[in-house]
C-alpha cells in the first residue's frame, strides 16, 4: 500500500477543487505543481502507518496526521531516501513520476473519489506513544532526533517525561 501524508488534515475534510488541493496538498519547492509526489511503501497495517508517521512527525510540529492510501497504475514508482535519520521511511520512501498537471490533476480525482476509504487516522496519541516506547527502549534513531539541535518541541518533552 502506498501512503501519502496530508500537510494539513484540514485540506481533505473540506470541499476543495481538485485544483484547491493540488495548490495546498502538491506543491513543488518551487511552488509549482509537484510532479513527484512523495509516498511511503507500507504493508496495509495500521502500526506500520503509525510509525511511519511518527518518524515522519520528528522534523513537524506534532498534530493529528492523515495518511491517505493511494492507487497507483501505469505510474513509474522510483525509489528516493527520505528522513535520512530513520531506516524505516528512509527504505520505504517512493516518490510516484508523472508527466504533466493533467496526471498530478487525475491522481487527486482518484484520492477525492473514495477518500473515506483510503483514509489512515494517526492520533497525536498514538504518535507520542509510539515515540515514547521508542525512547524508553533506548532507540539509537529516535535518541538522535530527540538529541538533535532545533528538535522539536514534542520530543524534547518526551524526554523530559
């Protein structure tokens, strides 16, 4: 299963224009459109979502995330390294290759067409918790994020607690 988090949850509970949400959920770096969006590789297991959020959350202000399964056909999958810090979503990171607006702009009709069902809900609960654990066995990568110079708040707390 491929999963793309959302940037903001609230961009796919509101009726947006399929071209709304490719301004606010596929913008490229340089503000065009993103051509190679990025997506996680995970077995369709909700712990597996889980973490890959929370080790994705390390660089983000902590919030309830939305994962949203895709379905990719006739799309050239390349493998790219994410979070360099992780092993997990850095061998599972993908990136999915398209060629123009007019494909970014049918993936995002595809997502919208069934999103109740393609939607993984990731509460700020469950990704402390899944942080916490990590932390308290002494995780290497996880000790690192909460080590790191400008962790984010929610880590640093964690390793206060």
């Amino acid at each position: 299963m491929l999963i793309r988090f959302a940037k903001r949850l609230a961009n796919w509970e509101e009726p947006l224009s399929i071209e709304e949400l490719q301004q606010r959920e596929f913008k490229a770096k340089d503000g065009g459109p993103d051509l190679r969006p990025s997506v996680y590789e995970l077995h369709p297991d909700h712990t597996e979502v889980v973490r890959a959020y929370a080790e994705h959350s390390t660089a983000l202000d902590l919030r309830t995330g939305l994962g949203v399964a895709l379905s990719v056909t006739n799309r050239e999958l390349l493998s790219t390294s994410g979070n360099p810090r992780f092993a997990f979503i850095r061998d599972r990171h993908r990136e999915i290759k398209l060629n123009s607006v007019d494909e970014l702009r049918a993936l995002i009709r595809d997502l919208q067409s069934n999103l109740a069902d393609r939607r993984h809900l990731v509460s700020k609960e469950e990704t402390i918790a899944y942080a916490r654990q990590r932390i308290d066995e002494g995780d290497a990568e996880w000790r690192e994020a909460v080590d790191a110079y400008g962790a984010k708040a929610w880590l640093v707390k964690l390793q206060k607690a």
